[in-house]
C-alpha cells in the first residue's frame, strides 16, 4: 500500500509539472509554504523472538527460535553450523502466538493466516508439528539447484507454527517462509512499515537484546546470514541500517555492555560506510546500568571495581583505592558510584571514537551519543555529569543529551487487589502522573528536599536536578529512552487491566504526557514500546495486535508525532 501510495503521489507531480509547463512563462512562481516541524517523537520496538507481537521482517524464518529436535522443535539437541543451521533432522518453532490474560478477545487473535512460501536449500520431508490448522502442500525437489519449495497454509484459527524438516541428508539451510505474493528481495514487513510510519526513530534496545547481551568482540556479533536474528546476541546491525534506509528513520542503538575498543571502532565504521546521508544514529552504552535486575549492571560495576582498585581515581572521585576499601565501600571508594561513573567514562570513550571514524562535525549531529539515567534518582545524572565534566571535558563536547524514562504507575497496592476496576485504575494512573512525572518535565532543583520548578539548576551538589534543568547546564538535551504508563507486574486483576488500556483515558493520559514533556521543552521522546502481548508482565504496547492500530494509547502517540511543534508550548 505504501509503495502504491508513493507512485501514485509520483504520477500526480509529474502530472502538475508537465500540466504546468504551458504556464510557466505567463504565471509568477507561488512559493509553497514549508512543512510545519513536529515534535522529535519515536518509540521502542519489540525484539527479535518466535512469540513477539511484531516483526521488522517479512521472513518468519528470521525471528524463528533456534533449530531443535524433529518431533519436539521446542527443545535444543541438534547438531548446527557456525550459522545455526542443522546438520542433521531438526525442527523448529516459527511463531507462537500466546493468547493476552483478560482480554476478551484472546481465543478469537490468532496467527496471520493464508499461504506462505517456504524455500530451503537441500531436500526434507515437511511436516507441521503441535499447529493445528497448519498444512503443508505443493513440496517439489530441484535436484539441479538442491532446492526444495513447498507451500505452508496457516488457516484462520491457528495460533503457533511449528516445522519439522525429516529424511535430510546433512540437514537443511537458507530456509525462508513468505506470505505468497511478497516481491523476491523483500525483508521488511509491511506490518512493521505501517505501524511505525508516524515516529521518526525507533529505539532498538531490545532487537539488539541489550539486556544481558554475552557479546565482547565484533566476530561474535550476529550477522545478516544467520539461521535466524533471535537469540541473545540480538538481531544484525545491518539489518537495523536497512530499516533506517529503508523507512526514512533515524534509529537508537545500544552498545552491548561487554563490548571493547575495537567492536565500537568496528561498529562506527559499519554505520559510517552504510548508513544512508540524512539519517541520524543515537548510541547509547548498554541499557539501565543502575537497574540491578540486568546482568549488564553487575557486570559494569565488577569492571568499574577493577578499573579502580587498577589505579583509575576518576572513578572514584580522586581518591586511589584498595580492593579491600572497595569491597568495604568506604567512603568515595564506592562500588556502586564506581559503576555509575563507569557509564559517563564509557559514554565518552564510544563518542570519541564514533568521532574519530565519522569525523569530529558528526558528533552531536548524525551521531548522537546519549547518557542515560534514572528518572526518579535524580541525583545520579547530576553527578555523573559532574565527573564528566570534572575528569573528561565539557559533556556537551561528546554527549547529544541526558535521558531518563518517565514512566507513571498503578498504586503497587491497587496493583495486587483482585477488586481492581478500570475507574480506580485510571484514577490511581492519573495520580501518579500529575504527582511523579509532570513536575519534574519543567527545568527546576530541590531546595529542603522540595522540588522548586523554574529554578535553574547553576552546578549545585545533590540538589536533585530535573534533567532539563541538567540539560540546559550543560549545553545539551533532556531525551526520553523510555516511558509511559506503567501498571505494575502482580498477576490478578487482568480483565481490569486489560479493559483499562482499552479505555480512551488511557490515550488522554498519553496525551496529557506528552505536551508537558514537549511544553517544557524537552527533546526527543521515546515511547516503550510499539507492541508487545499484554498481561502479568505489563501493558507496554501501544496495542497488543499490529493489525490494530486504533487502540487509545497508539491513537494519542502516533497524534502527537503528526502535530507540528507549535502545539506544545504550555509547560504548566
């Protein structure tokens, strides 16, 4: 529909142009007037998995799991290749779709049905496995090019898709799986293309699987060729600049918390030499290093630990360390601060070398690094910052901007009462908005533990800061890596919940959100996250079915990112 949108679009201009011509020489020019600017709006998306609401692919192959036994796909035990392909008889799990608790519609949502093309290079026997609905028909054999081809049909009330792939001979590669009717080298879905075509960056924090991500050097880093993009390693980079080329959006990326000097060289020199002109790239250390729910946090701070008993003071505000006054965080030998100012060295150490491959005039410019932090510990940045400043340089010399992620939530007590309704949800949603979030949007310090807005922050110690009020110290940004609402993880109560995010409240919250953030000033915010399935482990999407697009919370954000900047001007 999109490429029938621009062709058309195409045949009108020419149209007016070759229409025009005749009156070219008689009529003055009419200038045409510029696009109003919109806000800087984008949003997460989903990772790389066979359960996952929303795919940038079109292939199902690659967010398929990783091969696993014939007659049990779900379980490991076949022998692969360096790609993940088997060499042996082997199945595997292609989608799943679970079914949303409390969603009202849960047995009628199933997988996209009609018929599929699959492809694959060696010969197999083809047969679905625990899919009821799914058929598999038309499997033909090129002896010449070792290429089977068959057709899968998903009839409208399956919900997962399993194969298994017998009678090999070594096993089978470059398998592929296609809605029939997809144009030969087409990856991106058109699914995917709809949903984020009003947000002009798309955070990949979790199609890179930041979170826990085992990676330290460049060879070990996914690549377009393998068995599939799932997994721990996250999805291939490359395929993250193609749907930045691709779609026209400027992209946020997360440097894996393991990797080394020579990855983040290695990685620069990718976007430099394939990144599209006029396409920006956001690049962010790791994600939540103060969060200590993520391996990546524990695993900063031992490095932040060892870095300073190895003699770096700056970790440790000037003062040298011993392992044993480390191990006992005593005084300004403190693990934990070690580890924060761990992120601002590191933060800087990526944007000195993205500077060196893509040229001093990129930093700030094509090549945004950002410093992400706690919302709510609003003394973090400030000190983070302040050690850049005091041991690094001038932040705004290496840093695009300061993020956090407002987020407001569900009571936690509301949250694991079976007696919730949607009236007490949006009440409680209300609160914790008006209370946590929209104050500390505005530039402002806290005088007596009392949040002052207004009053500009002017390098005071433990004042509790605002980030726009740190931003415009430093000379640069206040983003959003995150936010939105937040209903808390307690399993009961979920008909309610769910109902609540269906509710047209749930967008005017969204919409309430974003002109204070905008009205304040602030840059770029990122909502979490474009879709995801909803239930004990939250509401996060701003629908849960892609093929749904009318949902409150996605009507309120994709608005937003439409409506020119002048909009939002009110900081109240």
């Amino acid at each position: 529909m999109a490429s029938l949108i621009r062709s058309t679009l195409a045949a009108a201009c020419l149209a007016a142009l070759v229409g025009g011509a005749a009156q070219a020489a008689t009529a003055p020019a009419t200038a045409q007037a510029p696009a109003a600017r919109t806000v800087d709006l984008g949003v997460n998306i989903e990772g790389i998995d066979d359960w996952a609401r929303l795919s940038p692919f079109v292939d199902l192959m690659k967010s398929s799991r990783a091969w696993g036994l014939p007659d049990e796909p779900w379980k490991p035990g076949v022998r692969t290749d360096a790609l993940g392909w088997p060499l042996q008889d082997a199945g595997v799990v292609v989608k799943v779709l679970h079914p949303d608790a409390g969603d009202p519609k849960a047995a009628a949502r199933t997988l996209e049905n009609g018929v599929y093309r699959l492809s694959f290079q060696g010969r197999a026997k083809v047969t679905p496995v625990a899919s009821e609905g799914v058929t598999v028909r038309k499997l033909a054999y090129d002896a010449g090019k070792r290429q089977s081809t068959a057709e899968v049909v998903i009839g409208p009330k399956a919900s997962q898709l399993m194969l298994s792939f017998t009678g090999t001979d070594g096993g089978v590669r470059d398998v592929r799986l296609v809605p029939s009717g997809t144009p030969a080298g087409q990856v991106i879905n058109p699914l995917f293309r709809r949903a984020v075509e009003p947000f002009g960056t798309l955070r990949l924090m979790d199609f890179l699987k930041t979170n826990g991500n085992p990676v330290r050097t460049w060879a070990e880093r996914t690549t377009p060729a393998a068995a599939t993009q799932s997994g721990e390693r996250g999805a291939a980079y490359e395929y993250a600049i193609q749907i930045a080329n691709e779609l026209g959006k400027d992209i946020w990326i997360n440097v894996p918390a393991l990797a080394d000097d020579a990855y983040v060289r290695s990685l620069a020199e990718l976007f430099h030499r394939t990144l599209a002109p006029g396409r920006v790239v956001y690049v962010e250390y790791s994600n939540e290093l103060w969060n200590s729910q993520f391996a990546q946090t524990a695993a900063n701070r031992e490095a932040a630990v060892a870095e300073a008993a190895a003699g770096d003071t700056t970790l440790t505000k000037g003062r040298k360390c011993t392992p044993d006054q480390l191990k006992a965080a005593a005084g300004d030998c403190n693990p934990d601060w070690a580890g924060y100012f761990r992120v601002g060295k590191r933060s800087v150490r990526i944007a000195q070398i993205f500077s060196e491959v893509f040229g001093a005039g990129a930093l700030n410019n094509r090549v945004r690094v950002v410093y992400a932090t706690q919302f709510s510990h609003r003394n973090l940045a400030e000190q983070v910052l302040k050690n850049i400043a005091t041991y690094r340089g001038k932040p705004a010399s290496f840093l695009y901007g300061v993020a956090g992620a407002p987020y407001f939530y569900l009571d936690e007590n509301l949250a694991k009462s079976p007696r919730l309704d949607a009236q007490a949800i949006h009440a409680s949603m209300a609160q914790s908005l008006e209370r946590d979030v929209l104050p500390f949007l505005a530039p402002g310090i806290a005088k007596r533990d009392t949040f002052t807005k207004g009053v500009p922050y002017r390098g005071e110690d433990w004042s509790q800061p605002s980030l726009k009020a740190l931003a415009d110290f430093y000379g640069i940004r206040s983003l959003a890596y995150e936010g939105g609402p937040d209903f808390r993880q307690a399993d009961v109560s979920l008909p309610a919940k769910f109902a609540a995010n269906a509710d047209a409240r749930m967008g005017a919250h969204m919409d309430r959100l974003l002109r204070q953030w905008f009205g304040c000033g602030n840059g770029l915010f990122v909502h979490f996250t474009l879709t995801s399935g909803y239930g004990r482990h939250g509401y996060w999407g701003l629908t849960n079915d892609p093929r749904d697009l009318d949902s409150p919370k996605y009507r309120a954000v994709a608005g937003a990112a439409r409506r020119p900047a002048t909009e939002f001007r009110t900081c109240s």
